[in-house]
C-alpha cells in the first residue's frame, strides 16, 4: 500500500494550483471590455442607476479588495451573486452539472469504445493496408475542429436526414439519451483519434517485449498473448493521456454544448461573458478547474493500480 502514499499529501500540492487559477481567472475576466452595470441596465441608464448597481456588487471597489471578497467567498464555499440571474452563483452553477457530466461522461465512454478497438486492429495488423487505414484516419480526425465536425453532423443527420435532435437537453431519461447523441460522436471523434494513436504505439512496443514472446513461447494462442498481456500494459500510460483530454474536454464543452444548445456550465460560461457577469464566469472557471485537478489526481491513482510499478 505504500504505493498509494500519495493520496494523502498530492491534494495540498493542488492547492497552489487553485489559488494560481484564481488569480489569473479574477484578472483575466476583468481585462474583459465593458461594464457589467451598464451591459445589464442598457444603453440608457443613468449614472446614477449605474453607480447604485456597481455599488450593490462591489464593482466599485479597488480591484484588490474585490479579489479579497472573492477568495473569502470561496473559503466560505460561496462564489457571490449573479448580476444577470439575481441568485447566488453556486446554486446557479448546480443546476448546470447534470448536462455538462452526462456530456463529459458519454463522450469519454464513446472515446473508449472507438479507439480501443481500432487501435487493438491497427497495432495486430502493423503494417498492412488496415494499419495505414486506421492511422489515416486518425490524422485526419486530430485535424478537425469540434465546432466544424458539429456542423456537418448537423447538417447531415439532422438537416439533409432529420433523424436526431439538433439542440436541446430533453426531459425525460430517454429524450436525454437521444439529445447527447450528436454532442457525444462530435467530441468522441476527435477524442478517440488522440486516444488510438497512443495506444497502438503502446500495443506495437509490448506485441515486441520479452513478455509477449515469453508466452509465445509456452504455446499461447496469440489472441491470448493480446488481451491478457499487451492490452492491460498499454492501456497504463495511455490513462494519464486520457485524463489530461478530460482537463481539454471539459473546457471543449463550451462550444459543443453552444452548438447543440446545451444547458450546461459551458453555454452558462458563455453568456456570462456576453454579459459581463464576473462572479458566474469566476464560479464557472472554478468549477472547470478543480474538475481538472480532480481528474488527474484519479487519473494517478488508476496509474499505478494498473502498472505495480509506477510509483509517484
């Protein structure tokens, strides 16, 4: 178990790391042009219903007693209010997980279950037309941008053949299942292609190690010799890269779930901006962060559970 030592001390070197984004989000959303008061009461307001609103969210104090409010916000476990909503941030954000998980969650397994296969295909047929053929089509996938891929599949699947939904989230179990369909395959596709180039490199270099060819030697099949030791080698460092996609997929949401009109934190992260509503896009890239570290952090632990001799 003194592989797992890590545990205990990794989450206070995460905490120079939240206070860093904290700075540099604080800073960065200020930089953003615009007054917040004035975006929210419109072009004609008056200075003095201007004043009284900056005043109400203490837009009007120096910048570092705002950023003192926000970290003893946070240290609350608050995040302040809302400008455009009128409500506390954190119940605003809440709201919005549901749909950014369920769009993180089946992107990842879809990933997954494309690039395991293709990347198992490519690596036992190294070198042959179907290797080619599958590395080709990796490339190109890494060259697509999410938002390009969103709208071919939209114009292809919900405007030349109308057979999925084109926005929305849904109501109902089922309706959701279906609404994630598009978002899902326009990440997945260039998610996948990240993942199978990896892993078939890692597949190639253990089909060649002593293991392999140890039990070669002692008569087994060489479907055996894949699956029970190539593959779970090759998937050990092919998690960190997967984790570390998981940090790029979850800020990527923000315009897959713009596209499909998704209501998730993404398409929340973006009318805040539109609006100039500091504590929501604060809240929002908080949230997006300490999402990251968390999912490295399990991404290390899955490590070294899965190679005994990783030790970090």
């Amino acid at each position: 178990m003194h592989r797992y030592r890590f545990i205990l001390t990794r989450p206070l070197q995460f905490l120079p790391v939240i206070f860093g984004v904290s700075i540099i989000t604080f800073v960065l959303v200020r930089l953003i042009p615009g007054d917040p008061a004035r975006v929210l009461l419109g072009a004609r307001a008056t200075p003095s219903a201007i004043a009284n609103v900056r005043a109400q969210f203490g837009l009007d104090e120096p910048i570092w007693a705002q950023y003192f409010y926000f970290l003893q916000n946070l240290l609350k476990g608050e995040m302040g209010k809302s400008i455009t909503y009128k409500i506390d941030v954190l119940p605003l954000i809440a709201t919005r997980i549901e749909p950014t998980l369920a769009l993180v969650f089946s992107s990842v397994l879809l990933s997954v279950l494309i690039a395991v296969p293709m990347a198992a295909l490519a690596a036992r047929n190294r070198g042959r037309p179907v290797d080619h053929l599958v590395r080709i089509l990796s490339t190109f996938g890494i060259g697509f941008p999410p938002f390009w891929v969103a709208l071919m599949l939209i114009l292809l699947l919900a405007i030349a053949f109308p057979v999925l939904p084109v926005s929305g989230y849904g109501s109902t179990l089922g309706d959701k299942l279906v609404h994630l369909i598009l978002p899902s395959v326009t990440i997945a596709l260039s998610l996948s292609t990240v993942l199978m180039r990896s892993l078939r490199a890692a597949m190639v270099e253990w089909l060649k190690s002593d293991v392999a060819t140890a039990a070669r030697a002692r008569g087994m099949p060489e479907s055996i010799v894949f699956w029970r030791h190539v593959l779970p080698n090759a998937v050990a460092p092919t998690i960190n890269l997967l984790a570390v996609n998981i940090g790029w997929l979850i800020g990527g949401t923000v315009v897959v779930e713009s596209v499909f009109a998704i209501p998730g934190m993404g398409q929340l992260l973006v009318r805040a901006i539109f609006a100039r509503d500091y504590m929501v896009v604060q809240g929002v890239a908080m949230v997006f962060a300490c999402a990251t570290v968390l999912v490295n952090f399990l991404a290390d632990i899955a490590t070294v559970a899965a190679d005994p001799r990783v030790k970090l």
